[in-house]
C-alpha cells in the first residue's frame, strides 16, 4: 500500500464526516440555502489563493526538476479553479474582493503556509492532498446515481469529473516520492481533514436561510 492510501484509508472517517455533514448533503440535493453556498464560494476563494501559494512554494523546494513541474501545473489547475469561483461569485452575488476570511478559513491558510514555508516538498504534499483527494470523493459521491438539475449541479460535475481525478493523483504520487511515513505525515494529514471539517461547518453556520 502507498503512503497516500495507507493517510487516507487511515482518516477517511472524517472524509464520511463530510460527505454526510448537512452542507454538503445541501449542495447534493439542492437544498442548500443560496446564503450558505454564497458565504463558501466567497471564503473558498480566499483559501484556494493561499493553495495556489503553497503550491508554488512546494515547487521552489522540489527535490528535482520532475516535481517542480508537477507542482507548478498543479497551481495552474487551482487558478482555473478560481476563475470557476469567479464564475460563481458573479452569479450568486459576492463581491471577492471584499471577502474577509472567517476564523476557520484563516486557520486553513495559516496552516498551509507555514507548513509550505517550514517544512520540505514532501510534508507540504502531504498537508495539501487531502484537500484534492476529498473533493474528488465528494464529488463522485453524490453524483453516482446521477447529477439532479439544480442550482450545485456545476459543482458536482467539476469535482466528479474524470478531469479532477488525475489532478489529486498527481499530488499523491509527489506525497509518496517525497513524504516520509512518519508520525509528523499524518499528524499533518489529519489536521488537513479536520480544517476540511470545520470550513464546512462554518459554512453552514454562516447564514439563515
């Protein structure tokens, strides 16, 4: 078993965690109040500019000329992200250049960038993928008995797409090369998830409906 399976087989409960957490089963059944995935598109934004970082970063630390691709064309994947979330924001109202980060936001990125700017290539894969991998078992999740027309129906196909999968395993394969299988890869691992857990629940939190 690679390491990238051994941390998420290790901590899927909190990737369950999340799949039944009410936000997102909202998102999968279109329930979810437009206040409440307004508040998410606004702070994911800000976070998936830190994720940008931090993989440019990464980059800077790769071990060899390999990797330094790899993370550089995995930031470029996260930058049309954001212009999804532009999308998003302009059609759901948010202004993201007034968008401030929440408490639980502002401890993902801390926690991103001073893992990218403390630690080498290997950590900092592990502290980042399971961000990518989540998503991409969010998304095939709740569209395997197919995507129902609704406001979130572009977010499910986005994170359920053929496309999104390989961008996860690439950083897995970084997380395998370059990661040790020490206490400190999966203490960073679990935190990532946790961080997960709690945007979402900030999320939901944010607004009425």
């Amino acid at each position: 078993m690679t390491l990238s399976s051994e941390l998420w087989q290790t901590h899927e409960d909190l990737a369950v965690a999340c799949l039944e957490h009410p936000f997102v089963q909202g998102i999968a059944t279109g329930t979810l109040p437009k206040s409440r995935f307004a508040y998410y598109v606004g702070q994911d934004a800000f976070f998936l500019e830190a994720f940008a970082r931090a993989y440019s970063i990464a980059g800077a630390k790769a071990p060899d000329w390999e990797a330094f691709e790899v993370f550089h064309a995995l930031a470029g994947g996260v930058l049309e992200e954001l212009k999804l979330h532009q999308g998003y924001a302009a059609e759901w109202g948010v202004d993201l250049r007034e968008t401030e980060p929440a408490p639980a936001t502002r401890r993902y990125t801390d926690f991103l960038m001073a893992t990218a700017w403390s630690h080498e290539a290997g950590l900092i894969a592990a502290a980042m993928a399971p961000c990518m991998r989540l998503y991409t078992f969010l998304g095939r999740q709740i569209a395997k008995d197919g995507i129902r027309d609704h406001p979130y129906a572009g977010w499910i196909r986005t994170y359920s797409s053929p496309e999104f999968e390989p961008l996860a395993e690439q950083l897995e394969r970084l997380l395998d090369r370059y990661a040790e299988p020490l206490p400190a890869t999966h203490s960073t691992y679990r935190y990532a998830m946790l961080c997960e857990r709690d945007f979402f629940q900030a999320a939901w939190e944010s607004a009425g409906d």
